[in-house]
C-alpha cells in the first residue's frame, strides 16, 4: 500500500469511528435534563428527550392558556413568573452537555426541568395543573 492509501484509509476509518462513537438526539437531552436539573433542582431521575419536555410545556401553556380566557389571568402570570425564575437559577451559561441543541430544544428542556423542580409534575413525569395550582400558594 502505499502512503496516500494508507492516509485516506485511516482516514476514513477515523471518521466511522468519531459517528459511531457520536451520541444520539435523545441521549444528548438526557444529559442536558440531568445537568439542568443538577442547576436549578428536581427529581434527579427526570431525564427528559425532547419530545417529552415540550409535551410537559405544551400542557402548562394549554393550561395558563386556559386560565387566561377563564378569567385568571393573574394567576396565570403568577405562574409563569415562578417557572421562569426557577429556570434562571440555573444560570444564564449553558451547560456543557446542552451545547448540542437546538435554542427551541433548550428551552423545552429548560422550561420542563424547572417545572419539575416546582414540584409541578406527577410520578410519570407528566405536568400536573393541581400541583402547579398548589405550588402557587407557597
């Protein structure tokens, strides 16, 4: 073989080597959820993929939503206040292991860790509009 074989051989199998070695979507949020969570609290287990944490917001913004046509609309503001300043007590620099993501994709995750450690989600990690109700009393 000679040189420019083997370079371009090695190469190559460099470049197999660093995607295989590379980690999935869902694995690069799950450490982002843990490294969140290790910021600004919650059930340490909470290691949310993407997908999950924008349905955990996407049931918080369907219930302030409905709060605000029902007449709540302080409560609702009380409410969002509180989730967002438990997502900055994080700190404003993100983490190491969230670097990878998209900005929706933090904030989902960001938004969806804070609201669990609120307290604001049940034992399937699911948003929970009473506990959130409850949390806005203390």
């Amino acid at each position: 073989m000679n040189r420019t074989t083997t370079v371009l051989l090695l190469t190559a199998m460099l470049a197999v080597g660093a995607v295989g070695c590379s980690k999935s979507g869902d694995e690069n949020a799950k450490d982002c959820a843990a490294a969140l969570t290790e910021r600004a609290g919650g059930d340490s287990v909470d290691k949310l993929t993407v997908s999950e944490a924008k349905e955990r917001v996407d049931a918080l913004d369907k219930t302030l939503a409905s709060m605000v046509r029902s007449g709540y609309e302080s409560a609702a503001n009380d409410a969002f206040a509180k989730l967002d300043k438990k997502a900055k007590e994080g700190g404003k620099s993100r983490p190491e292991a969230c670097k990878s993501l998209s900005e929706g994709d933090y904030t989902a995750l960001q938004m969806a860790t804070a609201m669990n450690g609120l307290g604001w989600t049940d034992k399937d990690g699911q948003f929970d509009k009473l506990k959130m109700v409850d949390g806005l009393g203390s």
